[in-house]
C-alpha cells in the first residue's frame, strides 16, 4: 500500500472506506491506510446540506408558533384577569407592575430578538444530532448510545409495567393494605432508581434545555416560576414588560373604566338629566324583566336607609347587620 502505482484488484477497491479516496489529476489514488490526514475528518456535502435542511424547517416551524401564538396568548390573559382568574388590584405584584409603566416600549424588541434566539437554539438542537448521526467519524458512537438507550428504554418499560401491577396489588391510594409487601418492593425500586440517578439528571438536564430552547421566542408567560430567584432577584423578569403592557391597555380600555368613564362624561354633559331616580328605576324594570336572579346581588340604598332609621345610625358589626338584612330583603 505505500506504493501509490500499485495496481488494485476490484476486490480489494471495494475494501478501501470512501473517506480515504481522494481527487488527483483526475486519478483516484488510494491513501496509505497508517497515514493520519484531516481529508478523512472532512464531511462530505450531503453531510452538512441534510441536517441544515432538517434543522431550518424546524427552525421555521418554531418562529411560526411563536408569532402566532401572541394574539390568542394576549387575548387569553385579558380575558382571564377580566374575570379574575389573574389576580389584579389585591395582588401586591401589581403594585410593582405599576411603578414603571414607561416600559412597556421593550416589548418590540424582547419580542423580534427573543424570536430569532429561539429560531437559531432550535436550528442548534436539531442539527447537531442530525450531523452526529449522518458523520462517519460518529455514526459508531450514536449505535453505541442507540443500543445503550434501547437497553434501558426496554428496561423501563418492564419497570412502568410492573410498578403498575404491585402499585394494584399493594395500594389503595396512599394507603398500604399488604405493608410487607409494599416495603419490599418500594426498596427493589429505590435500588433500581438508585443505579439509573445520573440517567435522570441527563434526562431533566435535556429536557430544560429543549425547554428553554422553545421558550426562549416567548415573553407572554413565565419560564421560571416567579419562586426561582437568586437573593431575592427573578431570573425571568422579560415577561413582567408583556403583563405591564397588558395592564397600561387594560387601565384604559377595560369594560369597567370604559363604562365609569362614559357615565363621568354623560354626567358632565347633561348635568341632573343623566343618572335620575326614574332612570334608576327603568333599569331596575329592566334587570326585574330579563335578569332577575341580579336581584338578589342589588341592595338599594333606600332599604338601607330604611333599616338604619328604624334601628338607629348603628356603627361596626350593627351596620353590618343592617346590610346583611337588606340584601336578605332583596332576596
């Protein structure tokens, strides 16, 4: 073989890998086999197109679900602190939302670069295994970790099965009904989960980096439970600028402020004309004709006044009284 005007027969062509052939004046000329070169380290071009292919659609699909998913995300949050799902005025964090409302200007720009962070992580998470898989100089290493994986995939699934079958047969809810049993097969499985603990670390460790691959494109909700912090400091606050921006929108397009704002402005406008005891009175018809279960939430303050002058201008837990007995009136 060091003699490179060797003659080949075909046999021994089809025995020489591909990654040692090269191109020379047009003649296939055969490297020695002991000569180390970086050719054989150079991937061919199938070998870096396929997994950039994979990965940009990938990529792509990842930057479409996070453009998209900002309007029904918005629209959802309104709704749910309309109703009161999402705390608001008795809520403390509020009150330091509300401390810096001029920066509500960043969520523009968290938003664009945060997308093209969460683009290029998910084109890295795809390509590298990708790449791994279709190199030669890999590829033995990714069977090895295939067959590793399939050993304990199938070893897990035996223990999903089994942990299944015990857990019927010696439990019922959190309580054990045969305690020897129970013990031990909870030891077998604490043994088991003992050998298989830098598995798991692996396992959690790739899956908050998919996580946060994927979450990155996303400032509309909370990575990091808002109790994950560093001396007292959030490690996720981007998402405080997308709630304040939600909260400036709310403080003036909120149904309720609209409606105190319209009856302000009418109020302003036609002076004793608008808000008139008959007017009180033609709503009162009007919730009386369609919505009569309201009743029961209305206590007028004629009732009141009528309870108080009977009793006397009570004060504390006597007006408390008098209120709980007029709303029992209204009923």
């Amino acid at each position: 073989r060091d003699d490179i005007s060797k003659t080949y027969t075909d046999a021994e062509v089809k025995e020489i890998p591909d990654y040692e052939w090269i191109n020379y004046d047009d003649a296939e000329l055969k490297l020695t086999s002991g000569e180390e070169t970086i050719l054989k380290y150079i991937p061919e071009q199938w070998m870096i197109v396929v997994p950039i292919a994979i990965s940009s659609v990938f990529a792509g699909l990842v930057a479409i679900f996070c453009i998209l998913v900002y309007i029904p995300s918005y629209v959802n949050s309104v709704l749910k602190l309309r109703c009161g799902k999402l705390p608001s005025l008795h809520d403390p964090y509020i009150g330091i939302l509300r401390k810096s409302g001029d920066n509500v200007g960043t969520v523009v720009g968290n938003m664009v670069f945060s997308l093209m962070g969460a683009s290029f992580m998910s084109f890295l998470i795809v390509f590298v295994p990708v790449f791994v898989v279709c190199w030669p100089i890999t590829r033995d290493v990714v069977t090895t970790v295939a067959a590793i994986g399939i050993g304990i995939g199938s070893t897990m699934a035996m223990k999903i099965l089994g942990q299944s079958f015990f857990r019927a047969v010696n439990f019922r809810g959190l309580y054990r009904i045969r305690p020897a049993s129970a013990n031990m097969v909870n030891l077998f499985f604490e043994c088991w989960y003992t050998g298989i603990g830098l598995l798991v670390v692996i396992t959690r460790l790739a899956i908050f980096i998919t996580a946060g691959a994927l979450w990155l494109g996303r400032i509309d909700v909370d990575f990091l439970h808002p109790n994950v912090k560093v001396m007292g400091v959030n490690l996720d606050s981007i998402p405080d600028a997308f709630k304040r921006n939600m909260l400036v929108h709310e403080a003036h397009s909120h149904p309720y402020i609209d409606r105190l704002g319209g009856m302000y402005l009418r109020r302003l406008r036609h002076g004793d004309k608008f808000g008139s005891v008959s007017g009180a009175n033609w709503r009162a018809l009007f919730v009386i004709g369609l919505m009569p279960w309201l009743i029961k939430h209305r206590v007028t303050t004629d009732e009141v006044a009528v309870l108080m002058k009977a009793k006397g201008t009570g004060q504390g837990e006597e007006v408390e009284e008098i209120v709980v007995e007029a709303v029992e009136a209204a009923k």
